[in-house]
C-alpha cells in the first residue's frame, strides 16, 4: 500500500505555504490603464484588444503613463475543458490569449484578464471558486500582468479568505500580476486588502453621471460624486502598492466636458487606479486632452500616495487638497453649482492642514507658486488673492508649489 509520507510532503508544499503572500512592488503609484466593461461589456473580441493596444501608442495614452490593457467579463467559453482548464470564447478570441498578450506586450505594455471569487462570474461565464490554482498557472503560462478578481456568486465565501487563497495562487503559479480585488467595499476590504492585493474597488458600479443612483433591483450603479461621498473617509487605508479603487472612469462616456474634467481630476485627487472605461480608440481631441494630462497625472502618480481630502465648501465651490512629494500641494476647486462662480481665494485666510499625514499649507510661514493645470497658466502665488471664475460643472486645479525661503 502507498502511505503518504507527510515530511516529505511538507517540504515539497512549504515554498507555497511559508511564503505565500502578493507580489510587492508592483503598483507603487496607482495602476494606470483600460478596461473593457464601462463601454462594452461582455462583447468584446481581440480585434478590440489589439486596436486598443494600437491606440494606445498612437493617440498618446501609452506616453502618459497608461499600461494595462484589461479584458473584464466575457472573455471565456460558458464551460471549462475536459481537463477543467479555462477557454477563451473561440469565436471572440480564435487566436487565443497568448497570442493577444504577445501583441500588447510587443507594444510595451501590459496585459490583464478578469475572473470571479464565486461559481460563475456576474455574466455567467465559469468562475474560479475551487479551481483558483489551476486558472492562476493559466494566466501565468499566457504571461498576464494583471487580474481583477469580481464577487459574484460567492455564497458563504468569507471575502478575505476568497482573496488571500487567489493571492497565494497567483504566488504559487510565479508571475508577478497586480491583484485587483472587486468585492463592492461590502467587507470593507480596505481593512485586510493591503494583505491580499494591490487595489480594492470601495463601491458598486460606476455609472456616467455627476451625482445620481440608477436602481437595479438587488444593487445600484453610482454617478461620480455619489461614489466620491461614499468613501472619503478611508484616506488611511491608501498608499503605495495599496490603493482605494473608486472603479474605472467614465470619463468620454456621455458626460459634458467640464464634468469629465472634474471625475478626473477628482480620480486625480483621491489616488485612485487611472482605469479608463471609454472606447480609447476614438479619436476624441477633448477627451484625448483630459485624459493624457500630463501635470493632473503627476498629481494621481505622486510618490507620496496620500488620497485627498474636501478642505472646505465656499458657496458653491468646494475645495479640494492632496499633500505632495516635496511640500507640494494639489489645490482643486470645483463648482457644484449649476451657474458658473467666482472665486476669491484669501490664502492667508486659509491654513490646509492634513493632520493625518503631518503636512500643512501655512501661507504665514511659506510662500507657493501657482499653477493651473488644466490651463497651464500661472497663478502668480499665495501671497495674492487667487480670483478666478468657474463654469458650472468644471474645475480649476492648481498644483502649490513651494518656494524655498
Ligand atoms: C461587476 C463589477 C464590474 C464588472 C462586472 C462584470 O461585479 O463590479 O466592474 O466587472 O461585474 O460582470
């Protein structure tokens, strides 16, 4: 008879097991790239996948720091093989998944897939629950970059335990992949998500509005100040190589182009992943130029991580602060209202103070130069009153930089 010999057996297993853990380093500014879902769901084929990877060289994204290529739900054929394998759908993607991340590798860039912690994903196609090794030594063999992990029929899963068996799977297969974990904030997984993974969605689905609900039932989708108001109470949670994800944007989706400045503007301020959801291969001048950015970019990219915080309201205008490497300071001011406001921001009225972090704008003490960084023109500095006027709906971001006295 064979008998298992169990020290044997610990030795083999005790690399997986002592060491199991997510792969560090990975995302240490938020992940910046695209997502199939806001725009089209689950009809999705490689030919997009490609003419998104051509746009992103093409149209400037990849220059502005964009780097994922992330397929979401719909991928898969409705069943596993004989072998239980996973199977890209052979009508959608004939040429298979490493040959399609070839492609967007060649471009220099990354490649990533989504699957679910439950039976079947939200869409109905097979999900990871019992097969959570076999699916991350797939991804690993078709070299994937990136995996967002949903949380569809989980029944009687516990979230953190879901999350950490498909970490140690993605660790035990070897590749390095950013884990993007997609449970909704309903276990609240900025308190164990560090542990596990490399970003946490804080709510459920986005949708392409400034402030409204849409009702479907069991669950609703959230305009973009809705989802904002939700969740700005858990600026301690995020930082480098962990971050709030406030779900991919909508921004070239439907909304006017100052409310489109402001979601990412506000993406900006609050360090959330930069995942673009809009058809990135439409060659859309106001929506290229938002969303390639370079100075609103560096604002989301700063090394220091720290989520933003609302400073204050002035009659419609509210104000907005992240601290920034070098005693830097993102200042954004935005007008809720309907009618386009002015402002005239005293400075040495206003003392910003982000106790949680230990940094304050003090106009008493420093001086700071001002940018607009949409506009790209100088502000003068906080030794001056800063004037401006604000259409309805948009934003005026300035970036402070200090002044070494
Ligand atoms: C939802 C998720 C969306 C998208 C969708 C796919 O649960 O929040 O971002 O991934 O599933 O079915």
């Amino acid at each position: 008879m064979n008998r298992i010999n169990l020290p044997f057996l610990l030795v083999l297993l005790l690399p997986v097991i002592g060491s199991a853990q997510k792969f560090d380093g990975l995302a240490l500014t938020p992940p910046m790239g695209w997502n199939s879902w806001n725009t089209f769901a689950t009809d999705i084929d490689e030919q997009l996948v490609r003419e998104v990877a051509d746009a992103f060289v093409e149209l400037g994204y990849k220059d502005a720091g964009y780097t994922y290529i992330v397929l979401d739900d719909g991928w898969m054929a409705k069943e596993r093989d004989e072998n239980g394998n996973l199977v890209p759908d052979p009508d959608k993607f004939p040429g298979g998944m490493k040959a399609l991340a070839d492609y967007v590798h060649e471009r220099g860039l990354k490649f990533g897939l989504y699957n679910c912690a439950g039976n079947k994903t939200c869409a109905g196609y097979p999900g990871s629950r019992g097969h959570e090794y076999q699916d991350a030594q797939l991804y690993a063999e078709w070299e994937v970059d990136y995996l967002k992990y949903d949380w569809c029929n989980t029944e009687n899963l516990d979230a953190k335990g879901a999350y950490q068996t498909m970490r140690d799977a993605i660790y035990a297969a070897g590749r390095p992949m950013v884990f993007s974990i997609c449970e909704w904030g309903q276990h609240d997984p900025w308190k164990w998500g560090s542990e596990m993974g490399h970003l946490w969605r804080t709510s459920g689905d986005i949708i392409n509005c400034w402030d409204c609900e849409i009702g479907h039932g069991s669950w609703s989708s959230w305009g973009i100040w809705k989802i904002i108001r939700m969740r700005e109470d858990i600026r301690q949670y995020t930082g480098p190589g962990h971050w709030n994800d406030f779900d991919m944007m909508e921004v070239g989706n439907g909304m006017t182009a100052g409310e489109d400045r402001v979601h990412f503007a506000m993406w900006a301020m609050l360090a959330s992943p930069l995942i673009m959801g809009n058809d990135v291969r439409i060659n859309d001048k106001e929506t290229i130029k938002t969303l390639t950015n370079k100075d609103v970019i560096a604002v989301n990219q700063d090394s220091l991580g720290i989520m933003g915080f609302k400073f204050s309201d002035e009659g419609n205008i509210e104000i907005w602060a992240k601290p920034l490497a070098d005693g830097d300071w993102a200042v954004a001011f935005i007008n809720m209202g309907r009618t386009s406001a002015k402002i005239e921001f005293d400075w040495s009225k206003h003392k910003i103070e982000d106790a949680m972090h230990n940094r304050w704008v003090d106009p008493d003490k420093d001086q700071y130069k001002i940018t607009d960084l949409f506009n790209h023109v100088d502000f003068g500095t906080t030794e001056n009153n800063l004037n401006a006027s604000i259409a309805p709906h948009d934003i005026l971001m300035t970036r402070l930089e200090q002044i070494k006295k």
